[in-house]
C-alpha cells in the first residue's frame, strides 16, 4: 500500500500531463482545517482534490464540508486510487464544459 504523499505525486504529475498549462498547488490545511490538499487552475476553471491513501482512509473534521462547499462553486472530490480514472474523467468534463 503506497503512503498518501506518492498518489498525491503521481496524481499531480497526471494533471499536468491530462491538463497542459495548467498550475497544480498544495493547500495549507493548517490554514484552514479541513480544506482539500490541491487546487487545480486550468483555463478559466478550477477544481480542488482531496488526495487519500484508499478508499478507507480516515476522512479529518470538515473535509466532507469543504469539498461539497467548493464542489458547489466550482468542482471538488475525494480522489484515491479506487476513483481515480473516475474523478479525472468528470473533471475532464468539468474543464471541457
């Protein structure tokens, strides 16, 4: 089982790979607790990733609230390597849209 912080890597690689000219940044959740760990600025769209080891990993206090709350502004999910190829294809929609 890989650590959180290799998916996280290797995710980002695939964004910037999926999504040329697009700028992938890591959150401060010590800023605001709960907050998702990656914001994706694509074109004139954005989406923000709440990266997971797996599906069973803990979720912390107020992530479910932060990713629906900017899942109505924008896009927001949990991604882990379960969903992956799901999540990237509704944010490819997302950005296409």
């Amino acid at each position: 089982m890989s650590l959180e912080k290799d998916f996280q890597k290797s995710l980002i690689d695939e964004l910037k790979q999926r999504f040329k000219g697009c700028i992938v940044m890591k959150l401060d959740s010590g800023y605001i607790q709960g907050i998702p760990d990656l914001i994706v600025l694509y074109r004139d769209k954005w989406a923000a990733l709440e990266c997971k080891r797996d599906l069973y990993s803990p979720r912390q206090p107020n992530q479910e609230y932060y990713v629906a709350l900017l899942d109505e502004m924008s896009f927001s999910r949990f991604i882990f390597p379960e969903n992956r190829e799901e999540v990237l294809h509704e944010l490819q929609q997302a950005f296409s849209a």
